[in-house]
C-alpha cells in the first residue's frame, strides 16, 4: 500500500481522508467567468551535469551523530526568529537523523535523438493509460502501439528535428534534479535526487535499481505534473506501485508521495512573476489576453473515471490569477487544452479553436501560459512556439508571447524542496490515501 504525505499545510496534498469515488474529490472554487495569455521568451538552460547533482557541494554522508536535543536551542539567541530558525533546524535535523533520504522525481521522458521517436512512441501509446482498449481486446495494446508509432513517426521526427533534433526534456530534468539537491542541502535535508521517467530513458526501473544500490531509507516520491491526472502522475505511481510490491526490498523501504501540488504558494507566485515578466513585452500590457494552455487529456477520463485534472487545472488558474490581481495584474484570460490524439472526445475547449475564435473576437494581444509543464519540450518549443503561434497570427492576432516553462526558477525550486521537507514527517504513513482512491475508482473503470 502506497504512503502519502498526511501535511495540512498547502502545498504537501492532504492525504488523510478516505475518498471512494470521483464524487468525494475536493470541491474547487467556482471558475471565472472572465475571458482571460506570452510567447517571446528566451529558454535560459540550466546547468546539469551528466547525472543530477554530480556537482552539489554537500556532504551526503549520512550523519551518526545522535539527535539534537531542541530545548537546549531556544537559550542564548538575540531575537525570537533567530531561535525558531534554529528550532526548525534541528527539526530537520531530527527527521533526517541516520536516514539515507531519496528523492524521486517523476517526468514523461522524451527522445533524445531521432532514431528514438519510433520506440519512445511505442512506449507511450503501449501504456492503457494513454490508450484504454475494453479488457477483451487489450491483447492488442501493443500491435495497435506498433502501429500508431510507426504511422505518427515520420511526423513526429519532423517536429523535433525543428527542436535540435531531441527532446530537452532529460537535461532539463536532471537540472532540476541537481537544483532541488542543492536546496535540500541548503535547509539542511542532505538527500540525493533521482530522476525516472515514463516512456523514455532514464526510465523509472532505471531509478529504483540505482536507489536500491544507494541504500536509501526514506523516499519522497515527486512527480513533476503541478496537477494530478491518471494518464501522467497515475501512469507513472502505477508503475511504481508494482514495481515495490514486486521487491522486498522496496516493500519494506519507507516512502510517501505528493501527488500533486499545484496550490503551493512557491509554484504559484513562480508562475505570476513570469507572467507578470512578459507582460512587460506587449505594447499595451493591461490588453493583453492571458491565454492558459495545458496538455489535455480525453473527456471519459474526468467524467467517467474521475480524474480530477480538470478541477485541479482551474483552480490552479484561478489561485495564479488571484496572485496577479495582488499585484494590480486585471487582465482577462483563459484556459484551454492542447495536444488531443484519435477521434475520442478529450477536454474543452480546444487550444487551437479557441485561438481562432478569440482572433474572430478581435484579440490582439495573447501571452501563452503553458500551465501544465514545467519543463521545456516538444509542446512547448515545437506546439506552443510554432503551430499556435502561426495559427494566431492567421487568425488576426498581431502580438503574441509566451511564458517559459518553470525550468530552475529559484523560488519554484526552492518551493520544492520545502514540499519534500514537509512530506519527511509522513514518510512510512500506512494510511488510505485519496491517491489510493483515486486508483481504486480508475481501475473500476477500466474493469
């Protein structure tokens, strides 16, 4: 049974009550009904070493000194935050203890050359999460992925080959990994960061083997989706999932996962001070359409199986919007979703038809916020950049912009790190968790 983090505070989700079907999923905020978008961005790269956080400077030898004790800490400070800073501290101090800390995080993964779209496709439709097929034809999961990644191949290489030839995605990943390492470090949370990915090397197997040869004791699992859905952070906790109840000595390790966190206060400030950056960009700011683009997921999924992405995703707009109005940001915005494949029915509205409409509409100003990413690759750079940009300036828009994806934004990885040390208290936590739940309620779908 998967451990999930019971912290009340916002951010670290709250893991503690029952839920035993997609009805009992946590009520949202009503939308707005406003009209609510940035393009012109320079990807600053992070640095990353050949494995994340080769180049940290902190001693991730584990301590086998004994625990402080706290009472002795509050004496002989010269204000009252220098000794809750110390407090808290030790606390972390007392968490960590003689524990080897592990951080997973978990991404898609992409091809990192040409020759590797074909494969990478067939990993990512062979996964029933992404292809659901009634269980009397799943026997043919994996010929139908042969045969849609072998007919989507020719133009998917088109795509990256515009991109550099690869998806970002592992670099930028593994920066992220050696950044959240170094934030630890500095709070004092030694812990070394692993990276596992879906559908692509490193793959997440690849992670566990590395972590079972580390010797870690506790594991935060993080996965690096802001909003939970069961096609991306579900896809890849299923994995997880059966890979620990296959090894014992992972059944036996300690672990808890946040599996989304897209209300922490870190990600969201994060967010409005790079929109709040490229605004700045547009001739006229105050008219500029906030225009927010997330990857989408099929109709049935939400409604049948009771993903809660959808929810997750506008109050995620909303708490992004509120922050901006704190700052004297009003403009209008929207949401829309990207990146539909086949003939079902997936989330609406489109974030190509919208553009067409919102150009009709007479909008002349849109700053793309790719919301549901944090990390540049081919729905940005390729999707985002080149097809919805051309597709607005046909539709009339004359200024277009984007937000780039989060990347190692300090605050955001720093807001990270806090979610991981907040989760430490919950780590080996046996609770029934709304993940599990979640879980429950898909795979009862899917029978």
């Amino acid at each position: 049974m998967w451990s999930s983090s019971q912290a009340s505070t916002r951010g670290v989700v709250e893991m503690g009550r029952v839920e035993a079907g997609p009805s009992h999923f946590p009520k949202r905020p009503a939308p707005r009904n406003s009209a609510r978008v940035n393009l012109s961005r320079t990807v600053k790269p992070c640095s990353a070493g050949d494995r994340p956080g080769i180049s940290v400077n902190c001693n991730l030898g584990w301590s086998s000194q004994t625990s402080p004790d706290l009472s002795q800490h509050f004496r002989g400070y010269s204000s009252a935050s220098e000794a809750v800073l110390t407090a808290q501290s030790d606390l972390r101090k007392l968490l960590v203890g003689n524990e080897k800390i592990g951080v997973l995080l978990l991404n898609l993964g992409g091809p990192e050359t040409l020759d590797d779209v074909q494969p990478f496709l067939f990993n990512l439709f062979a996964d029933p999460d992404i292809i659901r097929l009634p269980r009397l034809f799943r026997f043919l999961q994996k010929p139908l992925a042969k045969f849609i990644s072998v007919v989507r191949a020719p133009k998917s290489k088109e795509g990256y080959a515009s991109i550099g030839g690869g998806s970002p995605l592992r670099q930028i990943t593994d920066a992220q990994a050696e950044a959240l390492r170094e934030a630890l470090c500095g709070k004092d949370v030694p812990a070394k960061v692993y990276v596992g990915m879906r559908y692509w090397h490193p793959f997440t197997e690849e992670a566990i083997e590395q972590i079972k040869r580390d010797g870690i004791t506790k594991l935060v699992v993080l996965p690096l989706y802001p909003q939970f859905s069961i096609s991306t952070s579900g896809s890849s906790l299923r994995l997880l999932e059966s890979i620990f109840r296959e090894d014992e000595y992972l059944v036996n390790m300690q672990h808890t996962v946040i599996p989304s966190w897209y209300q922490r206060e870190g990600y969201i400030k994060s967010m409005a001070t790079l929109i709040e950056n490229e605004l700045t960009k547009f001739p006229v700011p105050q008219k500029v359409m906030i225009f927010f683009s997330a990857h989408g997921v099929p109709l049935a999924y939400v409604e049948e199986a009771g993903d809660p992405y959808k929810a997750e995703m506008e109050e995620c707009v909303d708490l992004i919007m509120e922050e901006l109005e704190k700052r004297g940001i009003t403009n209008p915005c929207t949401l829309a979703y990207q990146s539909r494949v086949g003939p079902v029915e997936w989330l609406k509205p489109y974030t190509d038809e919208t553009i067409i409409e919102l150009g009709q509409k007479g909008v002349k100003s849109l700053l793309a916020v790719p919301i549901s990413f944090v990390s540049e690759h081919i729905e940005t750079l390729e999707e985002i950049d080149v097809e919805y940009k051309e597709l607005a300036l046909e539709s009339g828009i004359k200024h277009w912009g984007r937000v780039p994806a989060l990347g190692c934004e300090p605050t955001f990885i720093s807001d990270l790190a806090d979610a991981v040390i907040e989760s430490l208290p919950y780590v080996g936590a046996m609770a029934v968790s709304n993940l599990e739940a979640r879980q429950a309620s898909y795979v009862g779908y899917m029978h």
